[in-house]
C-alpha cells in the first residue's frame, strides 16, 4: 500500500480561531515515521479529528 504524506505546517494568527496554511511538502514513508518519533519525544500527544 503507497501512500501520499504531506509535513504541513499552520500558523494561528491572533484574533483568529483558523489556523493559516504556512507551508506543506510531500514527504517519505520513512520520513514521516521519524518526524512523528522526534514530535512524540519532544512531547506532543495525539488527538481526535478536529472535524
């Protein structure tokens, strides 16, 4: 199964509840299993869908 991952980054600027759109980039498999490693021992926990 292949699959598209995209490593995309947000912005919330004051006195807006939506986050802008700042940058987004196609990325590895490989990639993104390190991104998600290196973001969860820095700290960050998941959450449910947003929508």
């Amino acid at each position: 199964m292949c699959g598209r991952n995209e490593l995309v980054s947000r912005e919330l600027l004051p006195g807006s509840s939506i986050p802008l759109l700042k940058r987004r980039k196609e990325i590895s498999r490989d990639e993104a299993i390190r991104v998600w490693r290196e973001t969860r021992q820095a700290g960050r926990v998941g959450c449910s869908p947003q929508w």
